[in-house]
C-alpha cells in the first residue's frame, strides 16, 4: 500500500482523472439502475417483462456505439473525448427525469448504458494504460477502484435520495451533477494531458485514415488465434456475474436467505472486489499480465461450485466474497493484456471492440437466465453447467497469450 500511496502523490492528477471517469460511470452501471427498476414500473406502469426488455435491448444496442465511439479516442485529445462523453451521461440523466413513456426510457437507458457503463470507464482505463508503462497495472488499479468505491457507496445515497424526490429528480439532479461537478474537474485534471499522436482536434473523426487506423488495431486481434482462445474466459466474468445480480431473488429463494442477508454482503463485495483490484495492479507491474491471465477465473469458478451445491447461509459470505475476488483482479490484467501484446498506438479501438463484447455479454445475460428459470431450473442445474463452461475457458486461456506470451509483431505505439 505504501508503495501506491507514493505512486498516487507522484501522479495524482492523471490517477485522479483515472479514478473519476471510471467512478461516474458507476451511475450506468446494472448496479446502481437496478435500485429505480420498480419505481420506474410503477410509475410508467409497465410490468417487469416489459422493463426488462427495454433495458436488455438498450444495452444491447450501446453495445454496437461503443465499437465506433470507443476507437475515437485514438484520433481525438483527451480533454475533448472525456468532455464529450460526460456531456453524453448528462443527456441521458436529464432524458430519463423526463421520461414518461417506453420510447423516452428507451433513449435515456441507451445513452446511459453507452456514456455511463461504457464510455467514461473506457476513457479512464484506457488513458492509464496508454499514458503509463512500468506502472501501468498499479495506474489501473486505481483507476478501476472506482467500480467498487461506487458499489460502497451510491446504492445507500441513491435509495435515500429516491425516497426523498424520486426516480425522476434523482437522475436531474445526477445530471445537474455532471455538469457543475464532472465537467470542471475533468477540464482540470487532463491538464496534463497531450493529443494522441497525428490528432489536432475532433476534425480527424472525419478523416478516411482514422477510420483505417481503427480498423487496423481490430484486425490485427481478430486475426490473431490466441485471441479466441481467450474469448471464453474473457466473457465468462461480465457475462455471469450480471446474471447472478439480475437475478439475486431466485438465488435468495433457492439459498433459502434473506435479501437483507445478501444485501449486507454486498459491502463483503465491494471490499473484496477493492483490495483484489489493488493487488493484481501490482503483481501485473511485477509478472506481466500475460502469465496471470487464466487464474483470475478460478474464483469465479469456486463461486459458481458453492452457488450449485453448497448450503447454508454463510455461503452468501463466501459467494460475494469470491465474486468480487473475480471482478476487481479481472480488469488490470485484461486491460493491461492488450497494451503488452498489441501496444498502445491503436489501444482505444481494441479496447472498444472489447467492451462492445462484453457488453452485449450482459445484455444476453438476464435474458437467458430468467428463460432457465422460468423454466423451474434448479440453482445447481443452472450453475453446475456454468462452473464447466468457466473451466473450459480457463483451461482455453492456458492454451492461448499464456502459451506464447511474445509481443505480436504488427504491434505499435
């Protein structure tokens, strides 16, 4: 720790814009929404289905503009994208405080999801990894300590916020946030920072060789075998563990515990998803990410183990526990892979592609879990299998960067 307190004093304004991109993006995120999804039935008068629906086929479609948005900051300065995507998530709020229908919701959960779960953590995570090398897992430690800052912390203010002026204030009043708050302190923080090289200003978004550039950070993955191999495992984390939030009331009635029982355990989570982050940072800078890949899962899939068929109340501990184990070191390796193997020229565009996956990973999720379970499922034949899918991806991931952890050749930065 004392070795990150010295590193954050060293470089505390690029940390520190690391930290709020990602942290604001927490209002986008499945967790934070999660707490308006009954106001907002009851208010639109719509039933869960159809809420349900809405909010899958939002983010599903975030999923398709992260893939363009997200290589733009390649082309553009720092300042000018991180400004540009906190003014999208103050749109989004300010569309959903008046949303009084499906196709306004729509809109506003599409532009949240886009702007709030995707674009501002991008923004930061990606930063932190083309703006620092030797130190480049400890900067995204930081950065992404964000996710479980906001965990802690925003579901308790936004439930007292809601029962105080509501749904619709609620998301004014992030909105008015945004831009008194957000907006200044990104203006200051990227002080500091340069244009990407070759870009002057947003005018290079019209620029044929731009969209060339991108396009050649993406081949150069796709075209790389090792990169499927990783697929599985590299989906397996958003995928699941989206699903086991979504659907936290069928594991509590299967698990026989009480949703304040789970509830309390998400701050277990949170903690452990924090402190597991600040690790990793720090073995990635000491092993390279290459050789931490697989192992990263295996919590993941102890979790998965004691979901199936362990009983007891003090499972939910150990659950949330190993859940956040998977969630916080997942990020640093993952985000600091790309930067090792491809480099940094092109870093934007491959880490969009990515989160575009991921993305639609989780938009997949609640819809394919509620199928089992209206199915009548059983939690152990719901995640007996799930548990072997992660092994495979974990033995899958043995087999690809991990086996031949040398730089690709067309690599640039």
């Amino acid at each position: 720790m004392l070795n990150y307190f010295a590193f954050i004093r060293r470089h505390f304004a690029m940390l520190g814009f690391g930290f709020i991109a990602v942290f604001w993006g927490n209002f986008g995120q499945s967790f934070f929404i999660a707490w308006f999804g009954a106001d907002i039935q009851r208010s639109l008068g719509i039933s869960a289905s159809v809420y349900g629906s809405t909010y899958s086929l939002a983010t599903l479609l975030s999923a398709f503009g992260v893939i363009w948005l997200g290589g733009l900051i390649d082309q553009i300065a720092l300042r000018t994208y991180a400004l540009t995507v906190a003014g999208g998530l103050c749109l989004a709020c300010v569309l959903l405080s008046q949303a009084d229908a499906i196709p306004l919701l729509f809109i506003g959960l599409f532009l949240l999801r886009l702007f709030g779960q995707s674009l501002l953590p991008h923004t930061g995570v990606t930063t932190m990894a083309r703006h620092f090398d030797v130190s480049r897992g400890k900067a995204i430690s930081v950065a992404m300590s964000g996710v479980p800052s906001g965990e802690i912390v925003l579901p308790v203010l936004a439930v007292a916020v809601m029962a105080a002026v509501g749904w619709q204030n609620t998301f004014l009043l992030i909105g008015i946030a945004t831009a008194v708050v957000l907006f200044p302190v990104l203006w200051w923080l990227s002080s500091d920072s340069v244009h990407v090289p070759g870009s002057k200003s947003a005018a290079a978004v019209l620029d044929p060789g731009a969209v060339a550039l991108k396009s050649a950070g993406r081949r150069v993955v796709l075209s790389d075998y090792r990169y499927w191999l990783a697929m599985p495992g590299l989906l397996a984390n958003p995928f699941l563990i989206t699903g086991i939030f979504i659907h936290q009331n069928f594991i509590v009635a299967s698990k026989d515990w009480t949703v304040s029982w789970l509830a309390t355990c998400f701050v277990v989570y949170g903690a452990v998803h924090w402190l597991s982050s600040l690790l990793f940072g720090a073995l990635v800078d000491r092993y390279k990410s290459v050789r931490l890949l697989p192992y990263y899962l295996i919590p993941l899939f102890l979790a998965l183990v004691v979901l199936a068929y362990v009983p007891g109340w003090w499972t939910a501990v150990l659950l949330m526990s190993l859940l956040g184990f998977s969630s916080g070191s997942g990020p640093p390796i993952t985000s600091s892979l790309w930067a090792e193997i491809y480099g940094t020229r092109h870093l934007g565009a491959i880490r969009s592609m990515n989160m575009a996956i991921m993305v639609a990973a989780t938009a997949v999720a609640p819809v394919l879990f509620g199928y089992f379970i209206d199915q009548g499922i059983s939690v152990g034949a719901l995640f007996g299998p799930f548990a072997l899918f992660v092994a495979i991806g974990i033995v899958s991931m043995l087999f690809s960067y991990p086996l031949r952890p040398q730089r690709h050749p067309h690599a640039s930065d």
